[in-house]
C-alpha cells in the first residue's frame, strides 16, 4: 500500500522566517495555490481512498486545493493529530531574533532530534509529535484499504516519515526537512509494519 505525504503550502509566516508551530497560523501566499493546483495535478490519477489533513487553516487548504484536482475526489478527515510540532513560546517569533537565546537547541532541532529538548520554551517533545502522527498512519493501513493521502507539517512530518522508514531519532534529519508542497511516498507491506521510503521531497513537479 502506498502512503502520500505533503507538507502545507508555503505561507507568509514562512517567507517572513517566522516560527509556525501547533498553535501558530498565517494564510497561504498567493502563489501557493499555484503550486498546490500542480500537486494536485500530479497526484489526479491516484485512486485515494480518503485524505487525512491536519487541521490548521494552512494544511486545510492545501489538502481541499488538491482534492478539487483529483479525477475522483474523496473524503478528507481533519485530526489534530496531524498539526505541527509544539513550539511553546516561539510560534510566531522570528526565527532570527529567538536564535539568539536558543540557538543550541534550535540546531538540535533542525540536526540533531536525539538530543533535542524544548522545555525552555515549553515546547512538545519530538518523540510526543512522531507518536501522534504515526498513530493516524497505521490506523490507516491497519484498515486495509488504501491507498491514502496526509497532509501536515514541515518538521513534525519529517520525523515521523523518516521514523516510519526505520531511522532512529538522531537520524531523523539526516536527510534535511520537508519543502512545501512536496511529495514523500512510503510504502507498507502487508502483514508487516515496516515502511520502505520510495519517495522523499520530491518538488520537481513545482519547476
């Protein structure tokens, strides 16, 4: 079974360097709609069963411009389970300026997940983010009837795909994080619960 995954479109927060965690939002850029609509396209024969979406504003609507290109639109289930990674007092803030005060655990954050701890700014642990969201995915293939669409996060989704594939914790970022509106495929096998990763932030599409 395979299992498609993308990050949200980029959005203003983004392009201003802004941290964007669970609780943080802000709209999608104009030109995101573009890209969103070529994902869309290059995802318009894939016979999903249903799409599981994050719930922020952000991730919705990059899971609705989708499926409005399908050829056979489906279902879209909307989780919290989904969402960004926790940043605590950081959502919202230049990601320049908090450096300043957390820049070690701001590198772990981005290199090094094994010895990352966001209790300084009361963020959620990344072991908490991996666990939520690989629960939606195996429910999911537990049911047997794929194949299935997610649509998250930058760097909750990157651990918890790479996690799925077999890499341990510190590895998790060894293959740099998630662009927007790219695409990752793993795939399940049957009566096994191992993930093969067969496609990784691919945006060749966005060119």
């Amino acid at each position: 079974m395979k299992l498609y995954f993308t990050r949200h479109g980029k959005t203003e927060w983004n392009q201003e360097l802004r941290f964007q965690g669970m609780t943080g939002d802000s709209p999608l850029l104009p030109t995101s709609y573009e890209e969103i609509k070529r994902l869309g396209q290059t995802l318009k024969e894939v016979p999903f069963k249903k799409i599981f979406s994050s719930t922020s504003p952000r991730a919705r609507k990059t899971a609705e411009g989708i499926n409005q290109e399908l050829e056979r639109p489906v279902e879209i289930i909307y989780t919290d389970e989904l969402k960004e990674l926790g940043l605590g007092k950081l959502e919202g803030q230049s990601i320049k300026e908090m450096r300043k005060t957390y820049g070690q655990e701001l590198d772990h954050m981005r290199y090094q997940l094994d010895r990352y701890n966001p209790e300084v700014f009361q963020g959620e642990p990344i072991e908490h983010a991996i666990t939520r969201i690989s629960s939606v995915v195996k429910a999911a293939v537990d049911n047997g009837d794929g194949p299935y669409l997610f649509v998250g996060h930058g760097a909750s989704l990157t651990a918890a795909i790479q996690s799925l594939s077999g890499k341990e914790l510190g590895e998790l970022r060894s293959m740099g994080g998630l662009k927007n509106n790219s695409l990752s495929i793993l795939e399940a096998a049957e009566d096994e619960e191992a993930y093969t990763l067969t496609l990784w932030n691919d945006d060749s599409f966005l060119q």
